[in-house]
C-alpha cells in the first residue's frame, strides 16, 4: 500500500512537471512563476517541511521518557 502511494506521488509530480513544461504561464507575474515546474516543486517542499516540522514538534513537545508515569 505505501509502496502504491509513493508511486501514486511521482506519477503526480511527472504530470504536473510534464503538463508546465508543454502549457507555460505566460501572463506569469514574477520571474520565478516561468521556471518549469517551479509550483510543483514549491508544493512539494512546502509539504515535506510541514511534514518535518510537526515530527520535530511532536518529538519536544509530546514525546515523554519511558518511565514518565512511574
């Protein structure tokens, strides 16, 4: 199942990428937005930061020694 999911994810990615590399923004307001692939990547490490930071939240603020009820 996880194994589905993460090539579910890169089939994902591959479309987006595929998809701005052959429909370019052109009305793109900054300089960055006619990077190819540019939201995606943006998107993705947006995600895996959020996703790193609640597991460093978790681990310091919830996380207790083993014998912390004893």
């Amino acid at each position: 199942m996880k194994r589905a999911l993460v090539v579910l994810l890169y089939l994902s990615f591959a479309s987006v990428l595929f998809l701005d590399l052959f429909f370019p923004n052109h009305h793109a307001y900054f300089l960055w937005h006619r990077i190819p692939g540019y939201e995606g990547l943006l998107g993705l490490g947006g995600c895996a930061g959020m996703i790193y930071l609640t597991h460093l939240l978790g681990e310091k603020l919830l996380h207790r020694r083993e014998d912390y009820y004893d």
